[in-house]
C-alpha cells in the first residue's frame, strides 16, 4: 500500500434509486475504489459480495423497491480503514431478531444468510436505526501493510 495509504482521506457518496441495478452500481463503485486502495483480489470479492449483500436488504427489505425511496452509499478510505455505510428509508428492523442461518431449522431456507456473510467478509459490521425511519449499515475492512 505504500504512498497510497499515507494519502489524504478520500469519500464518496451516492444517492441511489432502489432497484436491483443500484445494487450492480454499489458494487462496482466499492471494489474500484477497494481496489485503488490496494486490497487484494481475495479481499476484493469479499467486500463487492458484502455490498452486494446490504445494497439487496436496503432495496428489497428496507425501501421495497419504492421509487420514492433512495439508499445513501457512503466509501470512505483512511489509512487504517476503508469503510461502506449504506443506508435506506425503510421502516427498519430488529437487528438481534434476525434468526441464526445455521440453525438446524434454517439451513433449508433460501433467504437469510445476508447478514451473516456480510460479519464474516468484514472486520467490522454495524447496524443502527435512524430517525425518522431506515436502517444504516457500516462495513469496515482494515488496512494493512503488505
């Protein structure tokens, strides 16, 4: 990483339509910018597939494809961590009432792995409620020295 990681602190931030080629377009914008950051091809997929993965719960979950409703994508990158917040304008959900995928009573089902591919792929994953109304998530991928 080098020269690149002592560089300023970079954003950018998007206000996207809630369809499923808003997702295509999250992904993208996050592994271009992962990958001027210096991260990895390993790494690479684990972010694009962690955006993916919230970018699918914010459109279809959260907002519910309503044109009126956008999803907020923030890509962040310090010199310690490269960072994706995501945020809709859905009404929200309980975060610790998300049943475990594998649980025996789960592993059939064809949904609800999301999140827990999301905590595995990231170093760090948040979730928290806005006001008036939406759900923010916050992916982070540390930076490090190779």
């Amino acid at each position: 990483m080098g020269e690149n990681s002592r560089q300023v602190p970079e954003t950018v931030e998007r206000f996207l339509d809630s369809t499923l080629e808003s997702v295509d377009n999250a992904e993208e914008l996050a592994v271009g910018a992962a990958r001027r950051a210096g991260f990895d091809d390993d790494d690479l997929m684990r972010i694009g597939m962690a955006v993916r993965e919230s970018m699918v719960n914010a459109v279809v979950h959260g907002n519910r494809y309503n044109a009126n409703k956008k999803v907020r994508l923030s890509v962040a990158k310090s010199p310690e961590r490269f960072t994706v917040r995501i945020a809709d304008e859905g009404e929200g959900f309980a975060y610790d009432h998300i049943p475990d995928p594998l649980a025996p009573e789960n592993i059939m089902r064809t949904s609800g792995r999301g999140i827990f591919l999301i905590r595995s792929f990231m170093d760090e994953f948040q979730v928290r409620r806005l006001k008036p109304g939406g759900t923010e998530v916050t992916l982070v991928k540390y930076m490090v020295s190779k």
